[in-house]
C-alpha cells in the first residue's frame, strides 16, 4: 500500500503548477458548493468574527 501512495504522489509532484492549481481550485469547487463541507462553522466563525450592529 505504501508504495501505491508513493507511487501516485511521486506522479502528482511532476506535474505543472497550472495543472495543480486547477485541480485543487476543482476540488475546492466540489467541497464549498457540491458537498458543502463545514459551512455551518465557517457561517458561524463569519457571525463571530463580523457582528452586525
């Protein structure tokens, strides 16, 4: 198994910047607005951290 995991971040760590941006702003897509992951906390620290008066 290590050496699948290995093996797969060797591969990613040749890739362009360009490539990994992209694939991380993908990702960031599909945990923000697909699954919506945590966005009841990061709503909440929002209300904390900005009042309304």
């Amino acid at each position: 198994m290590y050496y699948l995991v290995y093996g797969l971040m060797y591969l990613i760590s040749l890739l362009p910047f360009f490539i990994l941006y992209g694939i991380s702003d993908f990702f960031a897509f599909l945990l923000r607005r697909v699954i919506k992951y945590r966005r009841d906390v990061v709503l909440h620290n929002l209300k904390i951290a900005f009042p309304e008066d």
